[in-house]
C-alpha cells in the first residue's frame, strides 16, 4: 500500500532532484515511495506503470483534486484545467511487465514491448520529436515480419509506425493522460498532455521550501532539531508557528 510522503522524504527528494532530469526525478519519487524496490525493477516499470505510481502517491500525499493552467491557443486566455485522480480508479503497479505486444496491419507483424524510463532516457537528448519517436519506436520492436518474411524495424513504412505508436498508447492509457479544455473567452475546444512528473516536481518544490521555513522558524524559537520538527504533523507544527510569529 502506498502512504503519503513525509517532510523527511520532501526534502529528501527535493534535494536529490534539484540537479536530476525530469526522468530521475520522478525515479527518485518512486525511490523514496517503495524503499524496497531496486532502482533498476522501478526504471524497468512501462511508462504508464511509472505514473499510475506518480499519481497514487500525489494523491495521498496532497489529495486527489489538482488544478494546472493552460493558455488557450486562440486567443490567448489563462485556462484551469482540473483532474481528479480518485475518479481515474488507478491501481499502481510495481511489477515490470515482460509480456510482450503484437500488432498486425497491412500484411505486417510486429512484436514490441511498451517503453519505460529507460527508454525515454535514451531519447531525452533529441529535440527532433519525430526522430525521438522513430528511435523509441525501434528500441521497442522486438522482432517485425511483412508476408511472413522478417524486416527491421527501419524499414517499416510510416503509415505502419504511426500505427504501432498509437497501439502501444492504447496498451499503456496511462502513459499519456489527456485533458480536453473549452476555453470561457472564445469557447474554443482543445486537449492538453497532463505531464504528472513535472506536476508532482512542482509540488514536491513547494512544500519542500515551506518546511525549510517551518523549521527555521520553530528552530530559532525554541532551539528544536529539524528531525523533531519533521516527525511532528503539520497541524501541530502549524500551531507552533501560529504562537511564535
């Protein structure tokens, strides 16, 4: 069962985090979150795997409604977009899975795995967004044949490509998670990519800082050890406060 992350794990993720890129980082989330996993069985976990995790510990360490900002791409406006995770029914899974993936289309069979973090890793240098996905793409394919007869996976036609990436979207939902926004000023309709890492990041930032303050705070007032400060729950630090400052 996943419990909610304590000031100890904020600030020991926000401190780890602060020079990692957005893939360690939410590695390090899920480090802190299951102890008891290798880093290598978390890394090895399919995208969609990786934030279903994300999203259960976001939940119960800030709750399940969450707000994020988009701008409309007509006239510009500032847009809420809301989720609430608990409505998803997300069940976060730990166990890489092995099994792999099979799509036939237009006299070819491909066999492939879905991507995880390793995989992004991989990519996360090229700005190309259509080489990012063709070499995603490759490292996933296992093994392709057209009319029986084996190929590689460069020698796939685009049609064929485009096609694989969208079956291995559906395999993995939650790999990528979809908002769909109308905006108030020009009732234009859209969707955005909800991106749980960076979001959780933010979060983690934010809440990291404010018990840095609490601390220093409660610290000069009564001479108290971050870790006793940390071990007290945040109505309690919260009273203290109220009466120092």
């Amino acid at each position: 069962m996943i419990e909610a992350l304590s000031g100890h794990e904020i600030l020991r993720i926000w401190e780890i985090g602060l020079g990692q890129h957005a893939i360690d980082r939410a590695l390090t989330i899920l480090a802190v979150a299951f102890p008891e996993i290798p880093t290598d069985t978390l890394a090895a976990l399919t995208i969609g795997q990786r934030d279903s995790c994300l999203l259960a510990i976001r939940e119960r360490t800030f709750g399940s409604q969450l707000a994020t900002l988009a701008t409309c791409p007509r006239c510009r406006e500032q847009v809420e977009a809301m989720l609430d995770i608990a409505t998803m029914q997300i069940v976060p899974d730990t166990k890489p899975t092995n099994q792999l993936q099979q799509m036939i289309l237009d006299g070819y069979e491909i066999h492939f795995r879905l991507p995880n973090s390793l995989d992004l890793a991989v990519i996360a240098h090229l700005r190309d967004g259509n080489a990012a996905s063709q070499m995603l793409i490759q490292r996933c394919i296992q093994s392709a044949y057209c009319d029986g007869l084996s190929v590689s996976a460069e020698a796939l036609p685009e049609s064929v490509r485009v096609a694989l990436a969208a079956h291995m979207a559906e395999c993995d939902p939650l790999a990528e998670v979809q908002l769909a926004l109308t905006c108030p000023g020009c009732n234009s309709s859209w969707q955005i990519v909800f991106d749980i890492v960076t979001f959780l990041w933010r979060e983690v930032c934010v809440q990291a800082k404010r018990l840095l303050r609490e601390v220093h705070i409660l610290a000069q007032a009564y001479g108290w050890h971050e870790a006793d400060i940390l071990s007290m729950s945040a109505a309690r630090r919260q009273l203290y406060i109220e009466m120092v400052t």
